[in-house]
C-alpha cells in the first residue's frame, strides 16, 4: 500500500492518527485492519497500542522512544497490501422481538416489511466489527442490509439492558452493558460480550465477523444461565 493513500496528522505528543479518507466502506475498512495487524506484528518496542475506526487508525507510542516523524516514516515503508485480515467467526444467539426486542414491530412498519421479514434480514449477513467504540465492546458492524435502516430514538431510553441488539441508521450493534441509549432495539442475546476477569475482556475484536443466530425464549433462558450463573426470569 503506498504512502500516498494514507494521511499522517499528530495526536497529542504520543499518538498519530493515519486517514484513509471519509468514507466507509468494506475495501477502507479492510485496509485498516490489514495495517494495523502489520504493525501489531512487527513487534516494534515503542508501540503502545494501535485503535481502528470506520476510516482511520490511531497508533499510540512511547514518545521517550520514538517521535511523529519516525513512527510516520516506518508506517509508511510497512509491505501490508497483500495481507487480508480476517478475524474469527462469532455466531451471536438472539431472541428477537418481545420485551428483548421492543423496537422490532416499528423497524418492520417504518421499512414496510413484516416482523419475519426483518429478522430474516437481520440475520442473513456476515457482518464485520469495524471498530469498538462507546463502551467497552461495544462492536460497531458494517454490512447491514439497508431495507432495514431506522432513525434513533427521538430521546434515548436512560436504560438499556446488556446484550440488547439495536439498529440506528445503516448501522446494527450490540451494547455490552446496561447504559443509555438511542438506538432501535430489536433483540437481546444472552452472551456476555464485556468481562474484565477475562483476557481479552471484549468477546469481540476489530476485524471479528459476525452471524446472528435467532433462538426461541427457552434456549435464551438456558444459554443467559450458563452464560452469567443467574436466571433471566
């Protein structure tokens, strides 16, 4: 990958963040993963941590070691073109609808579909975790069919509960922990997706692929036990 598609401007005195543009796409997302796990592999000592995003790829260092100029000038002589990043495969189970999904039957009326038809749809592709952002694993997806896009709530909910699966926009994701928020929640699944006493704490990666998997309230019970230790009465 040349040089020239990419733009190197300064994050504070110990990070770059690298631009690929403004758009969001597959091939842009792509090439960021591809980077970011060149410069993850090269194991270079003054590397912190390197954070994708949509378009863009922030790489934090240890300014004591290395300054902006130098991390730029390795970057950009990194050979990564020809790497393809694909990430592990995530089936997430889904109860979809009901008290777990109380926005599904006004995602159905606003795209004139039926209740079915949505969850089909939702559950066909093999979505992509572009980046994590907002909480702690939450995984922003790419690849959601637009006959199902669906504006945010005019006023966000003050509780969402974790595992919820919402829609806002083109865009479809699954919150990690009970927080606020405005997106159009469809389903929940009973997999824990954040747990700070494993390593890695997040279920998902950047560059990870995702399969949702509808289940019917019996399996959401039994895998919510096994999954937390508790019942989900």
């Amino acid at each position: 990958m040349s040089g020239e598609s990419m733009k190197f401007k300064p994050l504070g005195d110990s990070a770059l963040l690298i631009s690929f543009g403004e758009v969001i796409g597959e091939e842009i997302n792509e090439k960021i993963h591809s980077l970011a796990r060149a410069i993850e592999r090269a194991n270079f000592e003054w590397l912190v941590e390197v954070v994708p995003a949509y378009s863009s790829l922030a790489v934090i260092y240890d300014p004591v070691l290395i300054d902006f100029e130098r991390v730029k000038r390795t970057i950009e002589g990194l050979e990564f073109s020809s790497e393809k990043f694909e990430g592990k495969l995530v089936k997430i189970p889904v109860l979809y609808g009901g008290e777990y999904g109380p926005d599904l039957e006004f995602v159905a009326q606003h795209n004139g579909l039926s209740v079915d038809k949505v969850i089909e749809i939702h559950s066909k592709p093999t979505y992509r975790v572009h980046f994590l952002g907002f909480l702690p694993g939450f995984a922003y997806l790419g690849g959601m069919d637009e006959r199902i896009a669906t504006p945010r709530l005019g006023r966000p909910r003050l509780k969402v509960p974790a595992g919820s699966v919402g829609i806002a926009g083109k865009q479809t994701g699954i919150y990690p922990l009970e927080s606020p928020g405005g997106w159009r929640l469809i389903g929940r699944t009973p997999l824990r997706l954040f747990d700070p006493s494993k390593e890695p704490p997040t279920l998902l990666r950047p560059g990870d692929r995702v399969r949702f998997v509808p289940v019917d309230e019996d399996e959401f019970r039994e895998l919510y036990e096994r999954e937390w230790g508790e019942r989900n009465d």
